[in-house]
C-alpha cells in the first residue's frame, strides 16, 4: 500500500497529513497506518497523522491518530498543519472550517514568512468538569487537588479543551518527569487517557511547559497542551489571560479570551517535506 504524505512540525511536534482522496483508509487501517507511518526507525517518523476527508458544510474532517495508534479527539497543532495544508493549495483562502472529534474548530492564517506560516486555533470553551475531561472523581472539578496516583497524592489540575489534560505546577523540571507522565498518562483515574503538563510560572505572560503527550510521549510542543497550561495558571492566579508558552522547542501565543470565553493558540507551522510510504 502506498501512502502519499506531506509533513509539517510546529515546534518540533510533527505530523504527516494523509487526504482520503490518496489514501484510502477507514477506522480499522488508519491505527496500524499511523503506527506505521510514524515509526521514527522503519516508517517516516511523527508524533501522528492527520486525517483529512470530505465533511458537508466544513473545509475538512480531520482525524488525529498518534503514533501509538490511538485516536484523538483534537490537536491544537494538528489543527494549525492543516490550516497550512488547505492555505498552500488555496493561498487567497485565510480561514477555514474544520471538523474534529470534539465538533467544529477555526484556523485563521496570519501571515508567511521565509521560515513558515503563522496560524492561530480556535480550540473553543475550556472545561475543568471532571465528568467532562474525563477523570474518576467525587469532586466536580479537580483544581490543583490532590489525586493519587500510583500510590501518591499529587496536586492536579483536570480540564479539557477538546481533549484531556492534566497539569501539574513545578519549580523546575530537574526530575524525571518522562517517566511521571507516562504514569500518569494511563492512570486509572484517567479512563481515557490523559495528555500532561509540567508547569513551572515565570511570570505574569509567561510559562514554561514540559509536554507529555497521550500516545506519543515527549514532544517538543502540544498546542492543547499551551491552551491547558494557561487556563489552569489562570484558574490559580498564576497568569494573565494573554500569556506566552515557552516549550523546549520554541513559544506559543495563547489567549483564553474573556469575550466569548475561547481559548485560542498561535504558533509557526513549518513545511519539512512530502514522499511516499509504503506499507507492507
């Protein structure tokens, strides 16, 4: 099977993007496509695939599978990728429409420059319900909360923009926090799953983020991950609404607007390379 690709990085979190009109897959091939694909030894190498196929009414459906496989509700980033995609092919269009796991999402291009196109998501209204991230709990909201995991009580805070995030407040990130958010990440209080953040405060407007991403681990950003990160420093005082996001591969903008309550993140999307993969 021959799969045509194109891949882009945001900050070193990267992503192949898949058309259905070349690649024809369903819900049972594209795991073990992804799986595939984004092998970093035999395959192509990414943090996941996005999926783009014909939805009424919206510029495309988009799809998120990891690079474990799993499905995703919604990728900040992979939303960006694809508002990039659609803009080289469409280059008068600067807005479009997608649909996702989560319902309907915004890109807006910004501008381009030599390095990259600039793109903000819209990712919609934060939710800290833990019936809603999903997380096991007797609370209706987990804000900076104590919540044991594997034996331990860590202050967590639980919300979801379009998909599930735990973040956790640190001075720095001189401990192993690879192997906490792999343990956290499949914890029975998350029956999902659940993305993780390290946050240490530098200031008013800035944040430093360490990414633990469901089902592709250590990436160099998440762009849910920045929009989690900030609504809960806002939540505990931490931060202002406007913050900027510093990964270890670069920054993000993001914004929890307090006009319509939408969380939205702006970062560069960079165009690597497009080939042909074949699968065996």
């Amino acid at each position: 099977m021959k799969i045509k690709f194109r891949k882009y990085h945001v900050l070193g979190n990267d992503f192949l993007v898949l058309e259905k009109q070349k690649v024809r897959a369903d819900g049972r091939k594209l795991p073990s496509i992804a799986k595939a694909i984004c092998n970093r030894r035999t395959g192509v190498g990414a943090d996941g695939i996005v999926y783009l196929s014909a939805s009424r009414g919206f510029d495309s459906k988009i799809d998120i599978y990891n690079a474990d496989g799993s499905w995703a509700e919604k990728s900040g980033n992979g939303l960006r990728i694809a508002g990039v995609d659609l803009a080289i092919r469409l280059p008068k269009k600067k807005s479009f429409k997608f649909l996702t796991g989560d319902g309907p999402s915004i890109v807006e291009i910004n501008s381009k420059n030599k390095s990259g196109w600039k793109a903000t998501s819209d990712l919609g209204e934060p939710d800290f319900r833990t019936s809603k991230v999903p997380v096991k709990s007797q609370r209706k909201f987990l804000i900076n909360c104590p919540l044991k995991i594997a034996g331990v009580d860590l202050p967590i805070t639980c919300l979801s923009v379009g998909n599930p995030h735990a973040v956790l407040f640190v001075e720095d990130f001189e401990f192993p926090w690879q192997e906490l958010g792999a343990d956290i990440e499949v914890s029975t209080p998350f029956p999902e799953g659940t993305n993780v953040e390290f946050v240490r405060p530098v200031s008013r407007r800035k944040i430093e983020v360490a990414e633990w991403e469901r089902g592709a681990g250590a990436t160099g950003s998440s762009g849910t991950g920045a929009a989690a990160a900030v609504c809960a420093s806002v939540m505990l005082g931490l931060t202002e609404r406007k913050c900027t996001v510093s990964f270890s591969g670069g920054s993000l903008g993001v914004n929890w607007s307090s006009a319509d309550n939408h969380v939205r993140t702006t970062g560069e999307v960079n165009y690597v390379m497009e080939g042909i993969f074949e699968k065996r």
